[in-house]
C-alpha cells in the first residue's frame, strides 16, 4: 500500500497526474530551462566554440511533497 509499504515519487508534471491517488510526490524539473541551455550549448559546438568542454550544468529541481511518500517520524 502506498505510502505505508512503500513511497512513490514521480519526476515533472504529466497529463493524467491529477487522477492517481493517492496525490503523488514530484520532483519538478526546470524543463523550460533546460531546453533553452541544451539549445545555446548545441549552437555553441555548431560554431565551432568547444571551450569548456566537456561542462557540467546544475539546473534546481523542486519537490512538491504529496501524499504518495510517508511521514518521517
């Protein structure tokens, strides 16, 4: 039985998530984001430009705790 068995996290946001129950946890990522810097650094090596490479980027993630993980104690 979820949470009492186990914990259910999901990542981002997807169409039916407003019918699972119980309301599942998320980790929402900055998906916006990420395909505007994905598209600066493909155009970036397009160019010829491979200074930092290979590069790490962070992006913050969120999470919106819902009732699908239990309770720490």
């Amino acid at each position: 039985k979820i949470p009492h068995d186990v914990s259910l996290i999901g990542f981002d946001r997807f169409e039916p998530i407003n019918v699972i129950e119980p309301p599942l946890t998320l980790v929402e990522q900055p998906i916006e984001r990420m395909a505007h810097t994905a598209a600066d650094l493909l155009l970036q090596r397009m160019r010829g430009d491979d200074k930092d490479f290979p590069q790490r980027i962070t992006l913050n993630t969120k999470m919106v705790m819902r009732e699908s993980v239990r309770a720490c104690i």
